[in-house]
C-alpha cells in the first residue's frame, strides 16, 4: 500500500479537495473551500494545512456564527451541489457555530464545521477555554452540535479520518440527511501525523440519487387526484432541490392544479403562471388560503408541512380532506397521515404527467383559481403604490425593489415582519431569485447569507432586505463582503425596533413590551423615553460601504439607481411608516396566549385564543 505521512489537518484538507459530486450527468468538486477565524484551538493545525494547500481557499470572515449563514445559503443558491467548510478555534469560537449550525440542519442545507476541540492528550487540562466536568474528561462545548448536525464526530487519532470523513460526505450529500456535519478536531491531533493510504486522498465522486417511488402507491396516487375535485399542491423546498421546477410548472398547466407555496417553495412557480396563487398559510395569500380550507385533496411536495404552512393546523378545514406527501425524506412523507410518497419529486411528477394525461380540474374550479389569482394582483398592485409622499409603508419599498431588479437578481431575508410581506406580496420571476430562510427565521442570516448567494452566482446581484433589529444583531460581514470584492446590495428598514413581534406582542396584550427602540427614561424607569440615537448610514459607512439614508420613496427609487452604479457594497437605509402595516389574509397562527393575568389586554386576547384554537385539527 502506499502511504503518504500528512499531519491529520494536512490529510483533511487534501481529502477535501477531492471530493466532487455528480447528478443529472453533471460533476463539480463540493468543497469551494474554507471560511475561519484561527484561534490556538486552529491556527497551528488547520491553518498551517490550509496554508500549504493555496488552491483550497481559506476565506476569514468576522464572526463565527456568520460564516455557517454565509456557507449555508452558498450551498441552497448551489441547490446543495457545491459547499463550504468552516473552521474555529475551541471554546467560544466553536459555540457561535452552533447556532448557524441549527440554522443548516433544519433548512436541511449542507456545511462542514471543523470546531477546534481540547487536547485528546489531556495532561495540559484544562486548556484556554476548556469548559471541565467532573464527571466526565471526555465532553467539550462541542457536545453542544450534537443535537443540530446531521453527523457529529470527535477525531481523537490521526488514523479515525478514514473512517469518519467517508461518512462526513455520505451525510452531506444525502438528499434525506443533509444539514450541519461536526468533526471536532482536538487541537493536539490536527497537528499529529501519520502514514495515510494514498487511496483515500484519491479523488472521489459522490452520486446524488434520484430515488424512485413505491409503485402501489404510486398507483394509488393517481387514482385520488383523478378522484378529486378541489386539489391543491402546496410547494416546498424540495421542489428546488429536486430541480422539478419545470416538471411542476408542466405537471400544474396540464391538469389544471393550483399550486401555493411555502417560504422555502416560493418561487416554484413564476408569479405569472395560471395555476400559481402564491403562498399558503400564516403570511398566505387570500387566494391560496380559501383553496387549502376547501381542499378535498392537498398534495404536499417536499414540505415540512410547518405551522406557517398549515396555519398552526387550522387551514385545511374540508371534513375528508386527504393528503399525499411526496418527499425524499420518510419522515416528512408520513405527516399529515398522508399517503405516503417516498421518493425524488422531478421523477414523480414525470410519472404523474404522463399518468394523468385526461385529468384537468372542473371548469368552475378553474374559474375560482383565475379569478382569486386576478384579485390577487390587484391587492399586490394596490400594496405596491399606496401613494405615500412621506415615510413609506414597508410594501412599498418591497413594489419598488421588486419594480427594480431585473428577474435574474437574488431577494435574501430571513425575519421580522418582512418574510410575511415578502412570502406574499413578492413576485418572483427566476426559479432562484426569492431567498428567504424561514425554517430557523434567524436574524443575523441575511448580510452573510447575500454574501453567499453572490459567491456562488456573481453574475446577479444580490439585495438582502433587512430590518435595523437584524442589522444590529450581525452587520460584521458587510466587512468581508469589501475585502472579498463581492458587491452586495443591502436595504436596511428602519423602524425603531422590532415591528414584527411589536405587533405580535400588541395582539397578545402586552402592548409593545420591549419591543421598542427608545431610551430608558430616568423619570420612569422604563423604555418610554427618546428614539435610541441610531445613525445607521454612518454606521455603514464605518465597514467601508457606501451609505444612503432615505426618507420617502422617491428618495428611496433615486438610492436604488445610484447604489446600482456603485461597485462597493451599498446600505440604504430607509425609514418605513408601521402603521401602514400590510393585513393578513384569513389565516392564525397559534402563539399561546398566557391563561391567567393582572393586565386586561391580555384577558381579552386570551378568549379570542381559545375561539381560535378550535379549529385546529388533527389528521388520521
Ligand atoms: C436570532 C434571533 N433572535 C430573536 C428572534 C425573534 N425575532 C423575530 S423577528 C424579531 C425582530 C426583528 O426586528 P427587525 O429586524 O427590526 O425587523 P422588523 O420586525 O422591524 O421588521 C425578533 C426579535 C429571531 N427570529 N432570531
Ligand atoms: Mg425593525
């Protein structure tokens, strides 16, 4: 056998390099590289390693927990064919993964993460931020990835590579798996070596399976859709994944079928197509949710089926209404009681195309989904261009980006109140220009996220909405964004804190509790006096981008077209108007409101929970 002597990072890297993927007939190398930040837990082991590999790259970016962000939406833009590795030091550097790691896992995205772990060899414990426990020498704070990776492993000898990094790239291109992978690397072992077989550093290829449906079932699916009379596909991220777009578009126009969208499916469809009636559920069109109470059949295609999507169980409301569930992942297919459909969408909705050839929906049907869809555009038209001359309301600066960009651009967000108006008032004209990551909803996730998706496609441009809540919690990678060159476009909406769960605190009967950007008044003793003193287009300007600080939409339509000119990262900061807060579309969603209380408000907006909660349903 012959064998090459590496230190175990050496041997990581290399192996790394080599992996590709395939599917379709198409191959590309997975890893497009490496984004750190080196402490003692790393520098000496990876980092030397990443220093003698130069045509891996390494990426140093200015926080932890936003490097995850940044690799997982590169990898969602890539649709999970291309990824990123991260590396961090021990301790503290390795926990600001974790959350970034949650965020992956449950958006089912891939990223390595190679935290730097304590010594294997244990004389010098405890190390620089070493958490002990005295039951134990064998935990870290990287137990903390347990629970949010897909595979988690603890490399304490240099030969365990051979056997972990195989199952690393087995987990990371499983269409059912994929999400955070975790290889601790204690700091003394990345720097051992040993003789590894040239073999495994060889380069691999990782066949990405379109996995094949039950036939019986199959069958049986075909025969409830031509037995339907009110069906309704609901799309989620697996259409996008599946790359059964076009199937869906084709499979939706043959039959007749509505399709409405979860955050992940949105953009399944382009707005414009006829079955289309956008999204579904809490922050759901008009339409879209007056099809999915009367459906007698909801065929779910690679969702989750989350409380959004199903109105915290209160949105389907046919008594027989049944469901089949087209997943990759079995766990996902069984929910809902659904007929379960185990397998690859794109090669069922090919089978389905061809199966259902006679099968259109009924003409009054048909004329319900065109006329609810008309309606539609026409309250999208009138959020769009309420006619402000003052601040504006936050739907018309989502009109006048979305009158802005050209349809190949990128719209990337992920929470506030903005994912509701944007899951429905957004129209999406490319199958990979609406990027909201609303599966972990973390704030923080946008301005590395944009940075992303420009990296894996710089030929758009990327425009990441963000709130001043956002923006404050994670800023640092507008920094990374100028020394890598990539231009991002980042449009900041001001509104003294947090409209979102301001108004969710309102509707609970807390009034604004804590949810307000004022100054604690010495009077008081609360948060009622001035607006905190917050200049964000200087702040901007302090991270190197070029700042615009607008106050009306045509302040705001001028920025665009100048920021569109700059070559530089550009913030503009515009200052929204809440109370011209777009409604909601005949849908709830259960946030439990406390049963016993001193404060009125809260008294009432629990009776109005409990009428509520009635509907919800379960399914057998
Ligand atoms: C990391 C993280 N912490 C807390 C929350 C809960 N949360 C959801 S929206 C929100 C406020 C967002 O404020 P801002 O970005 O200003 O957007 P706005 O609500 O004003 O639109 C909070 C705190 C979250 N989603 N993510
Ligand atoms: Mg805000």
């Amino acid at each position: 056998m012959i064998t090459v002597r590496l230190t175990t990072a050496q041997a990581i890297i290399r192996f790394l390099k080599n992996q590709f993927v395939e599917r379709d007939g198409q191959q590309n190398p997975f890893f497009a590289g490496v984004w750190g930040i080196f402490g003692h837990g790393n520098v000496a082991g990876i980092g030397q390693a990443l220093l003698q590999n130069p045509d891996f790259p390494f990426y140093p970016s200015r926080n932890e927990q936003a490097q995850v962000h940044l690799a997982t939406a590169f990898a969602k833009m890539n649709n999970r064919l291309r990824a990123f590795a991260c590396t961090s030091s021990i301790g503290p550097g390795a926990t600001n993964m974790v959350t970034g790691a949650a965020a992956a896992t449950i958006n089912h995205l891939p990223v390595l993460l190679m935290p730097g772990d304590i010594f294997a060899r244990r004389n010098v414990a405890p190390v620089l931020q070493q958490l002990e426990w005295g039951s134990t020498q064998d935990i870290s704070v990287n137990d903390c990835f347990k629970p949010v990776s897909r595979y988690w492993d603890r490399i304490n000898r240099p030969d365990q590579i051979i056997t972990a990094l195989p199952e690393v790239m087995r987990v990371l291109t499983s269409p059912v798996d994929t999400g955070a992978v975790t290889l601790a690397l204690p700091q003394d072992v990345q720097t051992e070596s040993y003789e590894y077989p040239e073999e495994f550093l060889h380069q691999r290829v990782w066949h990405i399976p379109r996995q094949p449906t039950d036939q019986t079932l199959l069958q049986r699916s075909i025969e409830w859709i031509q037995a339907s009379r009110s069906p309704l596909i609901i799309a989620g991220g697996g259409v996008y994944y599946s790359q059964a777009n076009q199937a869906l578009a084709k499979f939706a126009a043959q039959t007749g079928i509505p399709v409405a969208e979860t955050q992940a499916g949105k953009g399944s469809l382009h707005f414009d197509h006829p079955q289309e009636v956008g999204a579904v559920g809490v922050t759901g069109t008009l339409i879209a949710n007056q099809l999915a109470r009367g459906a007698d059949l909801v065929i779910g295609i690679g969702t989750r089926f989350s409380d959004f999507t199903t109105a915290s169980k209160t949105a389907f409301q046919y008594s027989d209404v049944r469901f089949i569930n087209l997943n990759v992942a079995e766990f996902d297919a069984y929910k809902q009681a659904a007929l379960p459909l185990v397998g690859d969408a794109r090669l069922v909705l090919e089978a389905w195309l061809e199966a259902l050839k006679d099968y259109r929906v009924l003409a009054d049907y048909a004329e319900k989904i065109s006329q609810g869809k008309a309606d539609w555009e026409k309250e999208v038209d009138r959020l769009y261009h309420l006619g402000t001359t003052g601040q504006p309301a936050q739907s018309e600066v989502i009109g006048a980006l979305n009158d802005f960009m050209r349809p190949q651009d990128v719209l990337i967000n992920a929470a506030g109140s903005a994912p509701g108006d944007l899951h429905r008032l957004w129209r999406t004209r490319d199958f990979k220009g609406y990027h909201v990551e609303y599966g972990y909803s973390c704030m923080g996730y946008e301005i590395p996220g944009a940075l992303g998706i420009k990296m894996a496609a710089p030929e758009r441009e990327v425009y990441a909405l963000v709130g001043d809540g956002t923006y404050l919690m994670m800023p640092s990678e507008i920094v990374t964004s100028i020394q890598e060159g990539y231009k991002l476009n980042i449009i900041l909406v001001e509104n003294h804190g947090f409209a979102s769960i301001g108004g969710l605190s309102q509707s609970v009967g807390n009034g604004s509790f804590g949810t307000v950007y004022r100054l604690r008044s010495p009077q008081t003793g609360m948060l009622d006096g001035e607006y905190l003193p917050l200049d964000f287009a200087m702040n901007a300007c302090g991270f190197g981008a070029v700042a615009y600080d607008t106050w009306s939409l045509a302040e705001f339509k001028k920025a665009l077209a100048e920021a569109k000119n700059t070559e530089r990262t550009t913030v503009i900061v515009v200052h929204t108007d809440t109370s011209l807060r777009a409604p909601g579309y005949e849908s709830w969603w259960d946030v439990a409101v406390s049963e016993v209380s001193e404060v009125k408000d809260v008294e009432e907006a629990r009776k109005g929970y409990e009428e509520e909660r009635q509907k919800e349903r379960y399914f057998f």
